[in-house]
C-alpha cells in the first residue's frame, strides 16, 4: 500500500495522506515537562524562546526538538533567511531526517511556495509516516487548497500521536472552531449574518465609482443599509463589510468591540470599531444580523461609502463580468456526497466523507477547465509567473488600482527605477517608497498580460498577515478587462478574455 498520494492540478499540489493511520502502526508519543523555552513559546514570549532553543542547539547541534521550535519562532518573526539556513545546515549533515525534510516545508509554505511545501510534506511522509509535527504541515496545506475534510482528519490524527504537543493541542483548537459553526444543525447562533431571504440567483448592476468627475477608481453596487441607500466597492481584497464612520454614524451603529484595520500602506493599522447592522439588501437578497467592520473618521474612502468582499457571496457561484458591468450569483454545483445518502455512506467509508461538517474541495465536471486556487481566509493566492519564470503569488484584488508587483520579484527580470509618481494609499495609509519597474509579462491561468511601467512597493507587511510571501497584486487594470469567475467553496477561479466585449485598457494586452 502506498502511504501517500499527491494529486497534481496545474501548479497545485495537494497532499493526500488521511489513510496513513490505517497503512502503518504508530506509537503514541509522551513527552516529559515543558523545557523553559517551549514555557516561553507558550507564554507568548517569542524572543526569549528563540534565544532559549539556540543555546540548547549550541550544546546539541542534532536536537531536531530545538532546531523545530527555533525554525518555527523565526519564521513567526520574519527572519527567513536564518530559518532557511538553520535547515539546509541541518540537512546537510542529516540528509533523510523527517523532522528537518518537514521543517524546509514550513520554510517554503512561508516563502511563498506551497506546491514546493507540498512536495517536502511528501517527502517527510514516506521517511517517517507518524511524524505529528509534519502532519500539521500537511494539514496547512490541505487548508490552504479547500481541502478541510482532509486536513481536520490529519489534526486528529496527529492529536492520537502526539497528544501532549503544544502546537498540536494548537492545530485542534483552531480546527474545532473552524468545526463548530457546521456542527449546528443548521440553528445559527443569535447576530450571526444569514441570508434572509430565498434567492437562488440574481443580476446585479455594477457601478462606475469615480474619486472625481473623470478619474474612475472602480466598480461598486448600490445596497440598501437598514432604510440608507449605498455605494459599495467590490474588492476581493476585502472581507465582508467596511464602511466609513460618516456612514456609520448616520445609520446610528453602535460600537460591540473596538479592533485595528489594515492593508496596504506604511502607517501601521488604523482604529476601527465592529458593529452590526440589522438589514443589507443587495438587488432581491436580504442579509440580517451582519457584522461588519468601520474605519474612523480620517480613514475615508474617496469614492463610496465602503467595501464590500465577494466572501459576502461565498454561498454562490460569483461572477464579475466586467465587459457587461454585471455581478452574477448563481447556485453552486451541488457535491456528490450531497445528492445521495448512499453514496455519502460509501464516501465517508472509504475516507472521503466530511469530517465534522467540513469537505473537501469538490470540481464539477463542468468546471474541470478552471484554476484551482489557494484560500488563506477571504485571500484568493493565484501562482503567476513574472517572464514565464517561476511561479510566485499574487493576491486577486479587484479593490487594488492596479495590477503591482513587488521589488524583490521584479528585480528578478527586469529594472526598477525610483521617484515614481504614482501615489498609493491603504487601509493602513501610504506607501512611503513607490517604484516603477520596465516592461513585465505576467503569466497566470492561461492567460498573458503585457504591461509597460509596472508599480512596485514592498509587501512585507501583506505577507506577514497573509503568512506567505506575496510578490503582487492582480489589480483593476488587468481584472477589469475580464469576466472573473469564483467559487469561494471550492478555491476555484476562472478568468475570460474577449477582445470582441467590453473594451481594452490602457497597455494591456493578451
């Protein structure tokens, strides 16, 4: 019996190994005490743990323990580089070490190569198939392709293992939160946004925005707050609901809990405040008892009263078609474990079921020609190869000006040159050093685009919150010449390009 089984969907890997504690006999792991340095870990006091795990790696240079948590703080730190050589030192001298095979997948899911990740994962699987810690890795990866059902199995099975692991205990708690809401029975708890009314499917007109009377700066839709009617931005770079305060205060919205906003910019995160507001209405749909996040006064946007993220409509199949100014809803495709019970039973026998009300990702046969895509919570990651070069990351921003790219990415193919005019704000403010990059192809879902004088500007602060290096953004001037598909459920997209619809934009061509 094979132990692991790696499926392959373009530049996509997903590692499926659930059935592993069925293929092989495991023994349980039990460890002593805390050392003081997985105290300090689990005090929240990561600079103390990091020194801690090097002193213990100074005397032992073979304690994988130490090398583990040491690998682990940096990355939570940023400090890449030193984690990547602590590893490849490690490797050198123990070459088929599970535990440091797993660790360089940790180091390449944070770089932001996930299908490289995917591939260590499988190699520290056949090595060592009851490793927990590598297990957890494979479970990150299983999340980040919409695969939950197989990832809450790979937690649960690293819990038997090594039950008394921290980042085990960890990985459970957050995946049992991730359960729960499914595990209602359909009753959802008091204040929770629900869809209200019984719409299979609606058309709903997108809106030109404009900052000022001839300079367009997106697409929104008109919404219905309570009795106030809106404009709001359609951004897939934003999650569910932000508004401004001016709005807020006219609708009488009350503070629940004060929280910080951020995105792009150099200014750090912003105050805001979450509130509720009893009534969306959105072409026929109605949504209730919604969440939703505002910006204070001096964090306006200049041409609508708000965000609204396409994760709103994450119950439906969403399509931007921007060459027709419409945003489609439509039914998803139902899963196979959905539409008979008895081959729900058969599925769940044979490990494939849904774990705790969480599934796995599913491809409609209609729907086998689109890209699949990674999910790190309402970020849609798309592999995009800059010159036809190696694939990096982009976030799908239909909220961003522009498509942009970082410098590090670009210097990689092309030149930069500084004193950019180009002036980008955030969420989290201004960007403070903007450059213009030569021409740029990028490559993503079969798709070419060229563009001439490419903006750039750091990103570490995206890629710390997504927990992935982030080379750029898939911005408005490329999506705004295509009709985009997406199934939040799923992590699948689909991007068309007609010249003969819609028009073209500035250099864009394809």
């Amino acid at each position: 019996m094979r132990a692991s089984l790696r499926i392959c969907f373009l530049s996509i890997c997903v590692l499926s190994i659930s059935h592993l504690a069925r293929a092989v006999s495991c023994s349980v792991v039990h460890h002593g005490p805390l050392s003081p340095a997985e105290q300090a870990w689990a005090s929240g006091d990561a600079d103390k743990a990091a020194d801690l795990w090097r002193a213990q790696l100074k005397a032992n240079p073979g304690d994988t323990s130490a090398l583990a948590g040491l690998v682990h703080a940096l990355l939570r730190a940023g400090s890449i580089d030193e984690a990547e050589k602590l590893v490849n030192d490690a490797l050198a001298a123990a070459p088929h070490s599970a535990s440091v095979v797993s660790l360089r997948g940790d180091v390449e899911y944070r770089r932001g190569l996930p299908w490289k990740a995917a591939e260590s994962a499988n190699e520290a699987t056949h090595l060592d198939p009851c490793n927990a810690q590598n297990m957890l890795l494979v479970a990150k990866i299983d999340r980040l392709n919409s695969m939950y059902a197989a990832g809450r199995r790979m937690v649960g099975t690293a819990a038997k293992l090594d039950p008394e692991n921290p980042e085990v205990r960890r990985a459970v708690a957050m995946w049992s939160q991730r359960s729960a809401p499914a595990q209602a029975q359909g009753q959802a708890p008091a204040r929770t946004c629900h869809l209200a009314s019984s719409v299979a499917s609606a058309d709903i007109p997108l809106v030109r925005l404009y900052a000022e009377a001839d300079r367009p700066v997106g697409w929104g839709i008109a919404a219905k707050l309570g009795d106030r009617p809106v404009q709001l931005q359609v951004d897939t770079g934003a999650t569910g609901l932000v508004l401004n305060r001016a709005v807020a205060d006219k609708l009488g919205l009350k503070v629940e809990e004060k929280m910080k906003l951020g995105g792009i910019g150099d200014e750090g995160f912003k105050e805001g405040y979450e509130a509720y507001v009893d009534s969306i209405r959105i072409g026929g749909m109605e949504f209730r008892d919604c969440s939703v996040m505002v910006m204070n006064a001096r964090q306006t946007l200049d041409s609508s009263d708000g965000l609204i993220g396409m994760d709103v409509f994450s119950d439906f199949l969403v399509t931007l078609d921007y060459p027709m100014h419409k945003l489609l809803l439509g039914p998803l495709p139902a899963r196979p474990q959905e539409s008979s019970p008895a081959v729900n039973e058969a599925r769940t026998a044979a490990g494939a079921g849904p774990e705790l009300g969480l599934y796995d990702r599913y491809i409609a046969p209609e729907m086998k020609d689109w890209t699949p895509i990674y999910r790190v919570g309402h970020d849609l990651l798309l592999p995009v190869s800059i010159e036809g070069r190696e694939n990096r990351l982009f976030i799908v921003d239909t909220g961003a000006f522009a498509t942009v790219v970082s410098p590090a990415a670009a210097s990689t193919v092309t030149k930069l040159r500084g004193g950019s005019a180009m002036q980008v704000h955030g969420l989290s403010g201004k960007v403070k050093t903007v450059k213009d990059a030569d021409f740029v192809a990028f490559h993503f879902a079969h798709l070419v685009q060229k563009v001439e004088d490419v903006t750039t500007f750091d990103m570490s602060g995206i890629s710390r919150g997504v927990g992935m290096d982030v080379s750029g953004f898939l911005g408005a001037s490329t999506l705004n010449v295509l009709t985009i598909f997406i199934d939040y459920r799923d992590g699948l997209m689909k991007f068309e390009y007609d010249p003969n619809r819609g028009y073209r934009m500035g250099n864009q061509a394809y």
